[in-house]
C-alpha cells in the first residue's frame, strides 16, 4: 500500500487480526494475496509472519485452530 492512512483508520490502528495496537516504533504490514497481488489489510508482524509460514493456506490454518483446541480441551 502506498498510503495506509485509510486502513489504519479503518482499523483503529490495530491489527486486522489479533487487535494489537501499532508499535510506536514499528509500522503494521501491509498484507497482500501472494497468488493474485491484492491487498488484503495491516497486520501486525506477528501475524504476518505466521499466515506467511502457514502458506496463507485456510486449511492449514483451520488445522492449527483444530490442533490448539484439542490440546486446550484437555488441560
């Protein structure tokens, strides 16, 4: 994104998916689709990093989801 004023507003200045606020001295992603090049949202690094490592794969990440649900219930 060339500018993210916009989503930043939209976003409250937060990241698209756990809700962490900007870090003052560290900008939120700005998060594309790597297959077709559209942009998605800001994200914070962590959260980037890890739908980067999961390939942006839903069902990769829904059996994450599944996996720490499982081991959740059981604790």
């Amino acid at each position: 994104f060339p500018s993210h004023d916009k989503e930043l507003i939209e976003q409250e200045g937060r990241c698209a998916i756990c809700g962490t606020p900007k870090e003052e001295n560290r900008d939120l992603c700005a998060d594309h689709d790597h297959a077709t090049g559209q942009k998605r949202g800001l994200l914070c690094h962590k959260c980037n990093t890890g739908i980067g490592l999961l390939k942006d794969d839903i069902d990769i990440l829904c059996a994450a989801i599944d996996y720490l649900r499982k081991y959740k219930e059981n604790q």
